[in-house]
C-alpha cells in the first residue's frame, strides 16, 4: 500500500528557502528519471559565499542554534519512542510519518553535500521546526484568502507531466512514489498558494542598491572567482546496477570497440549519437557542456581533470557504467569582475532580506498562536 505524502514535505525540500526561488529537486513528486549522464549536482559560475539561512525560532523563544542540547538530544532516537503526533499547530497535527518522511529528504540532502545526520532528538526537533514553520505560513495564507488557481493548479501538472515522455511514464512514476494525482494536486495548490503568499503579502517591496552590491563585492572580491571548468563529451555504455558479470563484460567490450574506432579516426561525436546511453547528450553528440570538477562522480571527474584539450580518454568505469571522454576545451578559474557578479550577488542579498522577512513572519505567527510540540 503506498504510504501518502503530505503536501508539506515537498516545501520541507529547502525550507523557508523554497518561498525565496531557490528551488532544488525533491523526490516527493514525480520527477523525470535521471539520464546516465554522470552530474551529480549543478555548480555556479561564480563562488560567491551565500549567506547562511536564519534557524527558525523554537517554543523557548531562542533559535535552534542557541537551544541547549543534552547528551540526551544528540542519542539516535527509535521511531517507536515518537508519538503518533509529534506536534499541533493551532489545533492541526503533524504525524509522527510527516516527521519521518521530512527527516529523509533532510538526511538525503546532507548526505549529498557529505553531511551524514544521525537521527537524534535535536535533528528531529530541527526538522518538526520547519515543518511548523511551514504549516503557519499554509494557515496563515488560507486566513487572508491567498489561494492558487485551478488554472494555476493544471499548469504546474502540466509542466509535471511534459517532463515525461509520455502519459504511461507519467503514470508510472506516480505509482513508484506513491503518490495519487490527487496528492500531486494539492501538493501543487499549497506550493502555489503559500509562495503567492510570501511574493505577495511579505517580500513583495524588497529593494537591493547598487551601493550594497558593491559594498558586499568589494569585500568578498578574493571569493567571487570562477572555478575552474572543463568542456568535455562523452560516449556512454551503461550497465545496470543488477546486471550479470557476463551483461558487464558486453558493456565493457563495446565500449573498447568504441574507443578503438575513435583512436582509428572514427567521428566520435557520430558515434555518440549511434551508441550512447546517455540519452540527455547522446543528441547532441555526447556534449555535456560545461562542468566543474567536483561537479560529476569521482571515477568520471578524475579521468576529465587529466585529459589535455582534444585528447580522449580511456574506457572508465563508473556507477553508470562505461564511459569514453573527451576534453574540448579548459577554461582556468579567474576572478570575476563587478558588473558579472552584480545580478548575482544582488539576487542573492534579496533572498537574504526575504529570508530574514519570512522567518520573522513565522516567529510573530507563533507567538500568538498555539504550537503544542510532543517531543
């Protein structure tokens, strides 16, 4: 039986920050499946320091940063130990599942940015947080008539949908996350409702000058650099994670003959659009673009980071399978200059400001109203 997915999960993907644009993928609703192209994660142009999310207030009145934690808080906590509700926010609950399931994407997320998280009492209190601060924010818009559209609700799906290929992998991607359309339905309502919401009702006046973009530029100038990136194209063979030796060794000998054909003069972007099985950039050649070191699994990054411009690879392998490289071209990392990093550094202070707005929302939405918390 598919457990159901509260809607509040899919906001729990970044927090507060989701209401600010700074949306990243969460498993919750259904996504298009992942190429074999080997990225693991998207890096800027530009390495310019983040500011770093204000912690949500807890029931004493300090933030989570300053609450103090016992020895008891930072033991692994049993999921039996955790009542069926974990807490009300004005009379509506949050079930022990919701916890569950937020405190997952939370630990998938550090762990992608190796930052494994026990769960222990205080990371689950952190997590119960956002999912407080969140439902405050939902009830909050509901009470001053801020609702998304059924326009607004279709064309989110819409949008879901056109990243399939078709209407059965649409439907079959429901069925594996176990969700009903009906959940991915209000999932889509709630989103809209509460970032129309916090545009509308709490960050719509915020205004960046010109003077604080190159006053926070001038002092982070030594950070603000491009990193190094490579531009390379790939040819891969894929085996699957459950494949026979025997089904491993076929991967493999193709993608010797491969690289042997390009060695002899064979066109290799010809035959990346012949043999590849990385659909994302076997159309265009095998052409991943521009990429970071860092940027792709460690077996592919290392392999990319010793070519010399035009020079392939070996066959390497990877979790994807087998994969034959070539370097294009190298750009080395280099400061960047003002009037590049302006629009960047002026959105990102915006989001800074619409952060602190939003979290002072959700403090004053607490105060006065009733938050039972149960663990």
């Amino acid at each position: 039986m598919p457990k159901r997915i509260s809607p509040r999960l899919t906001l729990l993907c970044l927090g507060l920050s989701l209401f600010l644009s700074l949306a990243a993928g969460c498993k919750n609703t259904p996504e298009p499946k992942q190429t074999a192209a080997p990225t693991r994660s998207k890096t800027a142009a530009t390495s310019a320091p983040v500011p770093a999310a204000a912690p949500v207030s807890t029931d004493t009145g300090q933030t989570a940063a300053q609450a103090p934690i016992s020895l008891t808080d930072k033991v692994p906590v049993s999921v039996n130990d955790l009542p069926e509700v974990v807490a009300k926010v004005n009379g509506q609950p949050i079930r022990k599942r919701e916890l569950l399931q937020g405190a997952q994407v939370v630990q998938m997320r550090l762990a992608q940015v190796g930052r494994p998280m026990a769960p222990s009492a205080a990371f689950y209190r952190q997590v119960l947080n956002e999912l407080i601060a969140i439902t405050l924010l939902q009830q909050d818009a509901r009470s001053q008539g801020v609702v998304a559209s059924d326009q607004e609700v279709q064309s989110q799906i819409d949008a879901r949908k056109g990243a399939f290929a078709n209407e059965d992998a649409y439907h079959k991607a429901l069925k594996e996350s176990g969700v009903t359309e009906e959940i991915l339905r209000q999932q889509a309502r709630d989103q809209i409702s509460v970032s129309k919401y916090v545009n509308n009702k709490l960050v719509h006046g915020i205004n960046v000058t010109d003077q604080a973009t190159r006053e926070f530029y001038d002092k982070n100038k030594e950070k603000i650099r491009t990193p190094e990136r490579l531009h390379v194209r790939h040819i891969l063979i894929g085996v699957a994670a459950n494949a026979t030796p025997a089904d491993k060794q076929k991967a493999r000998a193709k993608a010797d003959d491969l690289l042997k054909q390009i060695q002899n003069g064979a066109d290799f972007a010809k035959l990346a659009q012949e043999s590849s099985d990385d659909t994302g950039s076997k159309v265009h050649g095998g052409d991943l673009g521009w990429i970071v070191p860092g940027q792709t699994v460690p077996a592919f990054d290392k392999a990319a980071i010793a070519l010399k411009p035009n020079q392939v690879s070996p066959v390497v392998e990877s979790p994807f399978g087998f994969h034959i490289i070539q370097l294009l071209e190298r750009q080395p990392a280099g400061a960047v200059p003002y009037e590049q990093a302006k629009e960047r550094i002026a959105r990102m202070l915006k989001e800074q400001q619409a952060q602190q707005q939003v979290e002072a929302r959700v403090r004053e939405l607490r105060a006065k109203g009733k938050v039972e918390v149960y663990i």
